[in-house]
C-alpha cells in the first residue's frame, strides 16, 4: 500500500479532508513545525501519527529542513502533501522530494502568491478566485499546476467570506489531486503536471451570472 506524509503548521482542516476521504494509501505522519498546531490533536484523534518539529529549535532554514527531511525519510512515503504548511522551504528540500511533494494554495496561481490571497484578490477586484494544487519547484508557489477550482467573488464579501467560500473547495479538491497520484495516475514530467484518463470540464463560471 502506497504511503502518504502530511505536514501542517495549524488548523489542519485540509489535513482532515485528506484524512477523511479514504484515500488509497497509508497516511504514515503529520507533521507540524509549530507543537501547538491543533491539526495534530484531530490527526491524532483519528489514530495517525504526529510529530512536532519546532523549527524556532534550530539556528537555521537549513537545519530545520535537514531534521524535517530526515523524519519524513523514515516513513518512506511515496507521496508528502503540504497542508497549510506556512514555512518555506529551502531548495534542498524541495529537490529531494520533487515529484512527489504537493501542495494547495488558496488563489489562482499563479495570481496572488504568497501570503493573504483573499485580500490580494478583493484590493485586485478580481471577480472569480479560488485555490491551486501544484508540484512544490524551489520557485515559490511557483511549480507546475496540476488543478484549481473557482469560486464567484460576491458584492459584500470580506477576506472571512471569501476564505471560508475558497476553503470548501480546497477540502473537495485536494483529495482529488491525491488519489490521482495514490492511484499513479499523476505524475511531474518535463516540468510539467500529467494526468493520466484527465476527466474534462465541462461549463463555466459567469460572475455576474447571466441574467
Ligand atoms: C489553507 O487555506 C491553505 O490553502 C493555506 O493555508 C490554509 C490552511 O488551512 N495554505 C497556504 O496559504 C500555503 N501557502 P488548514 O490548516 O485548515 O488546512
């Protein structure tokens, strides 16, 4: 059975979507880097294992992800998902699990990377937004695109309202993109994202909707 490794850094609710979508694999860890991560109580309470790796415990980026690296290698996963992991990580890393290391971003990349996509995309006054499962590259939020999903942006919506309307497709999603990859269906070729029997999508989104 394939292996999987999630790393979170606080609430953990893609982590639980991953969790709870019965995904064909293991989920061997999840990981934090902050020990007060509540992630890692729901990780726990359904029986995953959980390991905390402060990274405020090491002198450098490049020691914390030499310790993050090493825990991860001793579950040989085939598959590491970043799951509201907010620390960047050094090239190195990267590299040693490039093809097999995920991740979901809460915009449409490569619009608004970084950090508070909703308000970027509210000041930018964009109409459609969203979020993005790529393959981590050492360019930030930069690697190849596998998926993203759309949502409208409303009149009256506040970062809070477009988070939450972007996070419930985040939770749909990212458990896609996964048990493609379980399934060895997806795979990072060329720099590029390729996905076996690609189901076609059909139908757009209009914001306003037509009257
Ligand atoms: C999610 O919206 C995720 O896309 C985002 O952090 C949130 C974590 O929530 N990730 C990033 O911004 C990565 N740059 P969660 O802990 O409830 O999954």
């Amino acid at each position: 059975m394939k292996r999987y490794v999630i790393l979170i850094s606080g609430r953990g609710s893609n982590m639980e979507s991953l969790l709870d979508a019965g995904l064909p694999g293991e989920c061997a860890a999840v990981i934090s880097n902050r020990p007060d991560a509540a992630g890692l109580e729901s990780a726990a309470a359904r029986g995953v294992a959980t390991v905390a790796i402060d990274h405020r415990g090491f002198a450098s980026r490049e020691d914390f992800d030499a310790a993050l690296a090493a825990e991860i290698d001793r579950r040989a996963p085939d598959l590491v998902l970043l799951a509201g992991f907010m620390r960047i990580l050094g090239d190195d890393f990267v590299r040693r699990f490039e093809g097999r290391l995920l991740n979901i971003h809460p915009s449409l990349l490569p619009l608004f990377p970084g950090v508070k996509t909703h308000a970027q995309a509210l000041a930018a006054g964009v109409r459609v937004h969203g979020c993005t499962v790529h393959f981590v590259t050492p360019a930030l939020d930069g690697g190849p695109i596998i998926a993203q999903a759309a949502v409208p942006v409303q009149a009256g919506d506040d970062a809070a309202t477009l988070a939450a309307r972007v996070l419930a497709e985040e939770h749909r999603l990212y458990p896609r993109v996964a048990r493609w990859f379980l399934d060895g269906r997806l795979q990072l070729l060329d720099g590029r994202a390729c996905l076996l029997h690609e189901p076609a999508a059909t139908g757009a989104l209009h914001v306003p909707a037509a009257d």
